[in-house]
C-alpha cells in the first residue's frame, strides 16, 4: 500500500509528543489542534494540492437533476461513458432554465407522450407537444433548411448542465436520457472521514498549525510570530515544488511535442 499521506490524528499527536514546557504553543488542547488543521487542508488543498475525485451518480428522471455530493467544491469534468469507454463531456449553461415546466394539453393537465411516467417539459430548445422546433436564434427557415444565427451555438457536447447551489444539484439538459453520469470534482478533504495530507507538505502544515497558535497570542513576542508566518510560507512553496516537479522525461515530452512537423497535404 502506497504510503504517500499522512493523517491528521498523526500530526496532531505529534505535535503535542513534541512540545516542549517553555514552547509557546504547548498548552493548546487537541480540538484546537484539529480546527487549525483541517483549515491548514482547505488553505493548501485549494491552492496546491487538490483532492480529485471521481464518481458515478444517478439521475433523477423525474425532473433530470443529480444530487451533488456532500464533499463537492467545484467541478472538472461532468459527461457520461459512451460505448468505448470514453467519457463524453457536457457543456456547462449558466443561462439554462430548469425551472419545473411542463407541458399541458387544454384542460391544463400535464401530458406524458411516451407513457414512461414522466411528464413532458418545456425547454429553451423544443416542445414536445406540438412537436415543433423553437425557432429562437435562427437567421431563416427555407425549403426545410434552418440557418442558425453565426456564434449562438455549435459545440460537440453531448448534454449541458447548470450547476444549481442553492438546491444542491447538477440540473441537466439532454435528449439522450441518460441514467447516470460521471462527475470528476475537486473534494474538500477536511470533510473526509479520516482527513489526510501529502506527505511532501506535512511540514507545511505543522508550521501552519503553530504560526495560527500563536498568532493572536498577547504573550508571544511579534518577531516570533512573524518568524513563524515566514517559516509556514517558507514551507509551502516548498511543498509546492516537491508536488508540482518538473522532471527531465516531461520537459523533453514537451520540447518533442512542440517541434513536431505538421504532415503536408
């Protein structure tokens, strides 16, 4: 088993084994020790060492919405799997309306025109009742050709989706109906159940802890507290450089794939 991280309880234990009686940090309790770690985690997870992970969620048919999952930051990559196992991905819509719409006949009652229990929606793109095309953004309709108006679409996705916060959700649009998707997000780790970080940036996250100990500390003089800030950004950029290495092999990937001739017609 790779032994790449480290876990907070670790440190933590660490951190009170290694204090000494006239250290300035040596009364903190191990809550606050915790609290001041996992903040360490947020802070250097979003800016060096992103947590990304990948899952696959269902969708809900009924009005074609996938929860978000509970350790969800931000998004990468949301698609689907296609018959080679490639991931098609879909397009992000922030203008796209998913507000529950549906269509009704004239009594006013919902109409489901495939019978799979499902009402039909109206959508910015069709409508399914008349089972006429919505003519907006097109230039002209001649001899059964539509002409789209230049920049108002095009693209290979396979679906859009909006991403919606304050309901939780990822609302998709797509006439494939698919049954599930793949989400590729960046994670909070300090949400995990057991929170860990890269060994390359245990240091940093030790100095972390200590300079936030110590920082609003009346005891404390102000050159230690600055000494101790300087030390944690000191550690920091060198977890940087230690996770984000470029090696020799990548550097002649890169020149070899810069220098590459185009073949001639």
């Amino acid at each position: 088993m790779a032994r790449d991280t480290v876990s907070v309880e670790q440190i933590i234990n660490d951190i009170i084994l290694t204090s000494d009686g006239d250290d300035y940090a040596n009364n903190a309790n191990g809550v606050v020790l915790r609290n001041y770690a996992l903040r360490g985690i947020r802070e250097m997870g979003f800016d060096i060492m992103k947590r990304i992970k990948s899952l696959k969620l269902s969708v809900n048919a009924s009005n074609n919405t996938v929860e978000l999952p509970d350790d969800f930051v931000d998004y990468t990559k949301i698609g689907v799997i296609g018959s080679d196992g490639l991931i098609y991905v879909f397009g992000e819509n922030k203008n796209q309306n998913m507000a529950m719409k549906y269509v009704t006949d004239a009594a006013g009652n919902k109409i489901d025109s495939n019978n799979d229990g499902v009402y039909d929606r109206v959508d910015a793109k069709t409508t399914r009742s008349s089972g006429q095309e919505n003519y907006t953004f097109r230039n002209f309709l001649h001899q059964g050709n539509v002409g789209r108006a230049y920049g108002m679409g095009g693209g290979l996705y396979s679906g859009e989706f909006r991403i919606n916060f304050e309901q939780n959700r990822i609302e998709l649009h797509s006439t494939a109906g698919y049954t599930e998707i793949i989400i590729e997000y960046i994670a909070d780790e300090a949400r995990s159940e057991n929170p860990s970080i890269h060994i390359y940036a245990e240091n940093a996250l030790r100095s972390y802890v200590y300079y936030r100990l110590v920082e609003r500390k009346a005891n404390v003089p102000n050159s230690e507290k600055a000494r101790a800030r300087q030390e944690y950004y000191n550690e920091k950029r060198l977890a940087n450089a230690r996770i984000k290495s470029f090696t020799k092999e990548e550097a002649l990937k890169t020149i070899r794939k810069n220098y590459k001739q185009s073949p001639k017609g």
